[in-house]
C-alpha cells in the first residue's frame, strides 16, 4: 500500500508540472486592430465664403410703344466685381460613393458695369447687387473625404437702378432707370474637401471652391424723366449672363471624420 500511495504521488507531481508548462508555454494572442469606418456625407451642412463675378448682356434700343428696333445695331455691354456668399443644403451619400443634394444660398456684392443708348449718347451705371439659387447637385466621391460635383437650379438676380450720363460731357442729363429683378436658371460645378490636411485636426470642417453661370430673362429698361418718371418712348433692353467663382468654408453637423470601431 505504501508503495502505491507513493507512485501516485509522484504521477502527481509529474501533472501539475506538466500543467505548469503548458500554461507557461500559452502564447500571446493579440487584439484584432480597429477597423475604420468611412465617414458618411449625409446631412445638413452651412457655408460662407467669397469670390468674383463677371457679366455680359446683348443690349439694345427700342420703341415703348410699338416695341420695334430703334437702332439696328446692338451691342454687347459688361462688368465684373466681387461678392460674398452665404447658404445651406442637405447631402445624402449612397452606398456606391454617389453623393446626391438640395441646397440653396444668396449673393451679395458689386457686380458693376454699363448700360448705354448709343443714340442718344446717354449711359448709366449698373449693379448686379444680390442674387439667389435654389438648386440640387450630384457628386461623386473621388476620395472618402473629397466630393466633386455638378449642380443647377434656379436663380433670381437684383439689379439696381441707375442714373444716365451724357457720354460725351459725362454731365447727369436729368433721366433715370429703375431697378429691376431677373428670373433665370444656373449650372455649375465644383469640388468640397475635407480641412483635416497637412496635420490639422478639424472635424465637420470642409472648403469648397464652384464655378456658376447664370442665364436671366430680357428685361426692357425705360429711360424715365427725373422727378416725374415720364418715359421718353424709349427701352433699352438688356439680357444678362453672369458668370462667378467663388470659395467658401462649409461646416457639416454630422461629421466627425472617421469613425473607429470598438472592442
């Protein structure tokens, strides 16, 4: 009996070393590393920036009463200027990295230039003085932070009156225009990148930088007496195409930039 309660022992010992060992010999498994998930583009976003504009319009100058040429040649005035912008817009991502929108924004600034009679010899000054779109776009995403696009709507322009000049003695001729408003529609385009660049950290934060050209509807503007806003029989008429750049910073209130899973 002794020699087997003592060999049972031993087997014991062996075991628990055995155990031992295998415990020690356990290797290290190491956590699975995080997995970043792409941020998403959808929701709504705010924007303010500024930029510059250009406009062109085929003028001319006819009867108010029988709406006929006047002259038979018309011209093409211009102008240009600066302006700032402000608006907001919705975004929604689809899976495939198309990025589809609503948006809408208002310009304001000094877009100036010149409308003339050239028969008459008289000129005024014009101003392009605000403006605002309603529009949709559609982007794609050419990084997960970086979106370009494509967009178009409806436009509204403000131009404001002006007082006529004799071209020649640069001396105000007692006549006047009126302001007016300008239906129209825009297309453009233009890219939207996220600022966290050249290790800067800045959530939600992004620059965007569009082109826009915007087509108005005619517009016959009466040369008006002052004092008794007489018309003297004559319109000039005026249909503008204006074309503007501009950058803005655009703040997203959904983003956080990348989102790291969790274990």
């Amino acid at each position: 009996m002794k020699k087997v309660i003592a060999a049972l022992a031993v087997l014991g010992a062996f075991t628990s070393a055995a155990s031992a060992a295998d415990l020690a010999a356990r290797p290290y498994t190491k956590a699975p590393a995080p997995i970043a998930v792409a941020p998403s583009w959808t929701g709504f976003y705010i924007f303010g920036g500024g930029g510059g504009g250009i406009w062109d319009a085929d003028t001319g100058v006819q009867s108010t009463v029988t709406g006929a040429p006047i002259l038979g040649f018309n011209q093409r005035q211009g102008g240009d200027g600066w302006y700032g912008t402000v608006g907001a817009g919705y975004d929604w991502q689809t899976a495939n990295s198309w990025v589809i929108g609503v948006f809408a924004d208002g310009q304001f600034g000094s877009l100036k230039g010149t409308i003339q009679d050239q028969d008459l010899g008289i000129a005024g000054n014009i101003k392009n003085d605000y403006s605002w779109a309603v529009g949709a776009r559609l982007g794609y995403l050419i990084a997960p932070n970086v979106l370009s696009y494509v967009n178009a709507g409806y436009s509204n322009s403000h131009w404001k009156g002006t007082t006529l000049f004799d071209t020649a003695t640069a001396l105000p001729v007692g006549g006047h225009t009126n302001s007016f408003d300008r239906n129209g529609w825009f297309v453009g385009g233009g890219v939207e990148n996220n600022l966290n660049i050249f290790g800067i950290t800045a959530p939600g934060w992004f620059m965007k930088t569009e082109y826009r050209a915007a087509y108005y509807d005619n517009k016959n503007i009466s040369e008006l007496a002052d004092g008794t806003n007489i018309s003297n029989g004559r319109d000039i008429t005026f249909r503008p195409f204006v074309q503007t750049i501009s950058t803005s910073l655009v703040y997203r209130f959904n983003w956080t930039g990348p989102v790291v899973a969790k274990y």
